[in-house]
C-alpha cells in the first residue's frame, strides 16, 4: 500500500497507477451497469405491456454494450502501458557506449 501512495504522489511520473487500478475499476464499470440495467428493467416492468417486452430485449442488450465498451477500454489502456514496457525495454537493449564521432561503428 505504500508503494500505491509512493506512486500516487511521484510528480516526475517515474511509476504509474494505472495498472494498480484497471481490476478493481472494471469491477466497479460491471457493478455500475448491472445496477444501471436493473434499474432500467424495474422501470421498464412497471409500464407493463410492451414495457416488458422491451425489457426483455434491450436491457441485456444495453448490459452488454456497457460491459463490452469498458472491456475494450480498459484493454487498449493495458495495451498502451505494454507497448510502453516493451519499447522502454527495447531502447534499454539498443543502447550503444558513446565513440568517437570521426571512428567507425562496430559492426
């Protein structure tokens, strides 16, 4: 938890977040659309009729939407930190010592 807080207040941004936090906010964003589809199929069953009947079919419907949106957005944020890891790790790997600038590289 300290390295949470550590991380929280690094104004040079040398360790991030945001992966700390992707879990616990996707199950928040599911919570948060379950209750929000719940809510609208309560609303949707008291109007009777044809109220149920589109409960039926656009609640799961609008479920899945919200679900699969925050799934994709918080795999292109996942996606993003790993391209950052990799590249950082492959300019790691490139870095040549300094030569003279009238020599020849080493091949």
């Amino acid at each position: 938890m300290g390295d949470f807080f550590r991380a929280l207040f690094d104004f040079n941004f040398q360790s991030f977040i945001t992966m700390k936090l992707v879990k616990p906010l996707y199950v928040i964003f599911v919570v948060l659309a379950g209750l929000g589809a719940l809510f609208s199929l309560l609303t949707m069953l008291r109007f009777g009729g044809a109220g149920i009947i589109m409960a039926l079919i656009f609640v799961p419907l609008y479920f899945l939407f919200i679900v699969v949106t925050m799934r994709v957005w918080m795999e292109v944020i996942v996606l993003l930190f790993d391209i950052n890891d990799r590249v950082e790790t492959l300019a790691a790997g490139q870095q040549r010592p300094p030569t003279n600038p009238g020599s020849l590289p080493p091949l």
